[in-house]
C-alpha cells in the first residue's frame, strides 16, 4: 500500500469517529450481532407458499452486464495435504434440544507455502430432522469480516434459520481468525480502547495515537504468536470451505452467506463452482464495489429513504414533521454541544455516561436501518434525543460495548482486498456531493482505517479479488428495501454475471433479510429445495407496511 496516510486533525470529533467505527463493526458489515431484542421464531404462512405470477430476474435492463476477467483455476496447494475434521467438545452454548457434532477442521493456514503451519476452525454440524435428509447440507458464511458465528447459534434458531434441518444438514462454523477458531485474530488491546474514549477526556491528537498504538500492539502480539496476518482473506477462506466439504464427506453443497458472507460466498463459486448445488446471497457485497468509498453515498439513500417514508406517512409525518431537517438541525447542534448519556453495557455490565456528538448520532441512526424491528422507531428517537429524552438512544448506544467481532480478521481482509485498492483521497472524491453533514462526517470515518491498513501487514489481493463473479450456480439474491450498507442496487449489481439467478427485493426491511421477516425466510428456505424454478414471491405482497411508532 505505500506509507502510511497522514491524518488530519478535526478538533473535537476524532475520538468519537473512532467510536463510531466500532459501533459499525458490531451492527455494520459484521452483521452478525442480533441486537437486545430476542426474535421471536417466524412462521410460515401456507398461503405464502402459492405460485409467483412474476419474478425480477437479476440481469436488470438498468444495469448493463460487466464484462469480467477471465478466471484462473482454483489455487492449488504448494504441498500436498489432506483436510482433516477433528472432532471435539463444542465450545458455544448448545441451544437446547440440539445435539450438534463438533471439531475443528484443521488446514493450513497458508497453502502457498511448504510446511505451512496448521490452523483449526471450529465447526458444529446440526443433522437434519428428516429420516431421508438430502446429500447436501447448508453451510451458513457470516459477516463481517470477522463476525463470530457459533456465539450467536441460538440467534440463527430463533430467527428460523433451523428450519434448514427440515431437509438437510445445517453446518455453522467459526471462519479462520473468528470466534472460537484457533488462533483466533481478536484485538483485545483495540477492544479495551473503546471505554478509555467513552469514560475520559482524550484529545483528537492522543485519540489518533491511542488507536495506532492499539493495532500497532495487536499485530505485533499476533505476528510473535507466529500468524501470518496475510493470510486471513475471502480466497483463503473459500478453499476452506471447499476443504470443509471434503473433510466431511460431501460430494456437492449449499452456501447461505450475509453481508461479508455473500462475498466470500461468491469467491467459493468462482474458485470451486463444481462443489456447490446453490447458493442464498443474502444482502450481498459483490467483490467489484468499493464499500468504503460507496458507504457514505449508500447511508445517504438510507436515510432519505426513511425521511420521505415518514413524510408520506400521515401519522409520521404528523407526529415528527419535518424530519429530514429536524435530523440535520440536532446533528449540527451536537457538532457544537455534545450531550451526555448514561449507557448501561449489555455485554459486560457496567454503566457509563457517553458524550455523544453529531458522528455518533449519524452512526446510531445508520445501524438502525439494519433491523426492520427498529427501523419504525427511529423517527421516535430522533426526535425524543431532539427534545432531551435520551432512553431510546441510550439502548442503542449500549452495541458500542459488544466485542465477539475478530478486528484483526476484519483488518487483514479488508486491508488485503479493499483498501489496498483505493485511497483516502477516492473517499473523499465519492462523498463530495453528499449532504454536508454526511460528507464532512464520512470524510472523517475511514482516516484512521487507512492508516492502520498501512501498518497492518496484510498483503495486496490479486486484481481477480475486486472483479465481478460469473457462474451459472443456482443462486437466490435477496436484498432489502432500507439495507444503508448493503443496498438493493449492490445485490442487482452481483446477479448481473450470474446466469442462473433470482433477485428479490423486500420492501421495509433492512440488512440480513432472513431474520427479518416470515416472508423471506420462506422464500430462502424453500429455494434450496428446488433451486432451479423461480422463487414464489407472493408473500410479499401479504408483508406488514413499516408502521413507524408514535
């Protein structure tokens, strides 16, 4: 990448973006985490399962086909080595009822190199419920990257993701450098900055230092552990993948990914196309976007998006007029006078008193748009911690203290495959015609990620890693309507070179639509089981309206 990029100084603001950049890696791409709302298990209505009159195929007329690179073979191992699964105790909290088998695959950590040291992921198999299972089970790709996904198990059952057993296998596994997998890329010394910002004051200067000095430590704790930091990225986990399949005795599977799962799903299809049946993108983040220089320009359609719904809203628009303007009037009121508000840490207890100015406010109304449960509440918190009621932003506020997500594996992917093909000068180019209050904020965001991308020691992907995927695999892509990170265009965008696809898009909902609403959930779970016909979309127009709160 060069040297590391020189940050500006914004008096005032620069701790609370560093803040506001682990408040979206717990709810942004990491996705993964459920929020404080247990889900209730949807349900399936019958009447949902009739046939679709008419599908919107993923090739649409407003977005002309690219035209991709041709694709090497899949990489081959520099040394000859077997994939093992190793079984042993599950390390995560077993939903009850389930008696999963747990192991670990064991690989290398990188197969270009002789004598490569060995890595282990830990992985649960649940076996289907059906006395006459299908051949291929479901392997469930997390976001991220560095999302943990056998923590949050029970979450994925109560969503209704277990009904992936009605037919087949249900895999879950912990991604090389994630959660319980060994080693494991957490960055405890970034993690532990987090309340030193919150609890104290710390200048713009010392901020900027402190988060240097966090991954500076991190990764020369890791690299004298002896990880390869440059081996931790989405080619490096799709031979997994494949390896997984092997090592377990599957002749072909499916791949259901979110967010950062749908693209490293989508290397699996390029780089192993014969050993996958089908394949679910949920909010896909294809390899040809940019998400850093896109994001800013994706929360401004989010957030005008949510303004208009409720202005066209009577209710809302009665309750909270004006709401695009009262949001920016409390953004620029915080830029000049941060408010103080007592946080409770769902994650490790203790309660804390957290200045929050314009950027975390902007962050906070970004990482609700994720969940359809929280989405019709907004218009409500903006305009509560507008008059001095700070209940509802405080709960949210709370995702500030979650830490299962693995930085370090965020920081080696994204720094291999993304940043290393752009410059902090591309984001502020993107982000010159946004509203004012979102360009001045997003040019702040991602200084501090390219300076850390400069010290990381991640390595350059090859060009092949940010160019568009063709197959004619099966595949269902499923977008929502609100998604601010992962927009429907990026999931028409993805299905454009896929020959074999369905694109849905479903209104009010935002990230992750399989734990949103019963709707898709259905459609996702009955396209494994015949994934050659066009999905049967007439949930959809049964879906409950958002129906914002008052």
């Amino acid at each position: 990448m060069g040297s590391v990029i020189m940050l500006e100084q914004s008096k005032g603001r620069f701790s609370k973006i560093l803040l506001g950049f682990v408040l979206l890696s717990s709810v942004g791409l990491a996705c993964n985490w459920p929020g404080f709302r247990p889900a209730a298990t949807p349900t399936l209505d019958p009447e949902s399962l009739q046939p679709a009159e008419a599908v919107t195929t993923t090739a649409p007329s407003h977005i002309p086909p690219e035209t991709p690179m041709p694709f090497p073979a899949a990489p081959a191992p520099t040394t000859n080595y077997t994939p093992l699964f190793e079984p042993a105790p599950c390390r995560f909290a077993v939903p009850e009822g389930y008696s999963p088998q747990c192991g670990y695959l064991v690989v290398p950590e990188d197969r270009r190199m002789p004598n490569s040291p060995l890595i282990r992921l830990h992985v649960a198999i649940f076996k289907s419920w059906s006395d006459s299972p299908a051949p291929d089970p479901v392997i469930h790709l997390a976001g991220g990257p560095g999302s943990a996904s056998l923590q949050i198990v029970w979450y994925y059952f109560n969503a209704g993701l277990n009904r992936f057993l009605e037919s087949r296998d249900y895999i879950i596994f912990d991604q090389r450098g994630t959660g319980f997998s060994l080693p494991a890329l957490h960055c405890p010394e970034r993690d532990d900055l987090t309340i030193t910002l919150l609890t104290q004051q710390v200048s713009d200067e010392e901020a900027q230092a402190l988060e240097i000095d966090a991954y500076t430590r991190c990764r020369d704790r890791l690299i004298g552990q002896g990880v390869n930091l440059a081996a931790y990225n989405s080619a490096a986990s799709a031979a997994d993948v494949n390896d997984l399949r092997i090592a377990l005795g599957y002749d072909r599977v499916n791949l259901y990914g979110v967010s950062y799962g749908t693209r490293l799903a989508l290397t699996v299809m390029r780089d192993y196309p014969t050993a996958i049946r089908s394949v679910i993108l949920d909010s896909p983040y294809p390899p040809q976007v940019n998400l850093y220089t896109e994001w800013g320009g994706n929360a401004e359609r989010a957030f005008n998006l949510l303004f208009d719904s409720c202005n066209a809203d009577l209710a809302c628009n009665t309750t909270y007029p004006n709401l695009r303007e009262v949001f920016y009037q409390l953004v620029d009121r915080l830029s000049d006078n941060p408010i103080s508000v007592t946080v409770n840490d769902p994650f490790g207890g203790g309660t804390y008193r957290v200045s929050v100015d314009d950027d975390l406010l902007i962050d906070v109304l970004f990482g609700g748009m994720y969940r359809r449960d929280v989405i019709p509440g907004l218009p409500a918190l903006i305009y509560e911690t507008y008059n001095g009621n700070y209940t509802r932003l405080a709960r949210r506020l709370g995702l500030l203290f979650e830490r299962t997500a693995s930085a370090g594996m965020r920081n080696s992917v994204q720094c291999n495959e993304e940043i290393a093909f752009s410059s902090y000068q591309d984001v502020i180019t993107a982000n010159a015609g946004l509203q004012p209050q979102l360009r001045d904020h997003y040019n702040r965001y991602f200084e501090s990620l390219f300076a850390v991308c400069g010290l990381w020691g991640a390595g350059q992907a090859a060009p092949i890693e940010n160019q568009p995927v063709t197959s004619d695999i099966p595949t269902l892509i499923l977008a929502g309507q609100y998604d601010p990170i992962t927009p429907p265009a990026w999931g028409q965008l993805a299905g454009a070179t896929l020959s074999r696809a369905w694109y849905v898009e479903f209104p009010g909902v935002g990230h992750w639509t399989m734990r949103s609403d019963s709707c898709p959930l259905a459609v996702g779970l009955t396209f494994f089981n015949n994934p050659s016909v066009p999905p049967d979309l007439s949930c959809i127009s049964s879906m409950a309206p958002l129906s914002f709160e008052r």
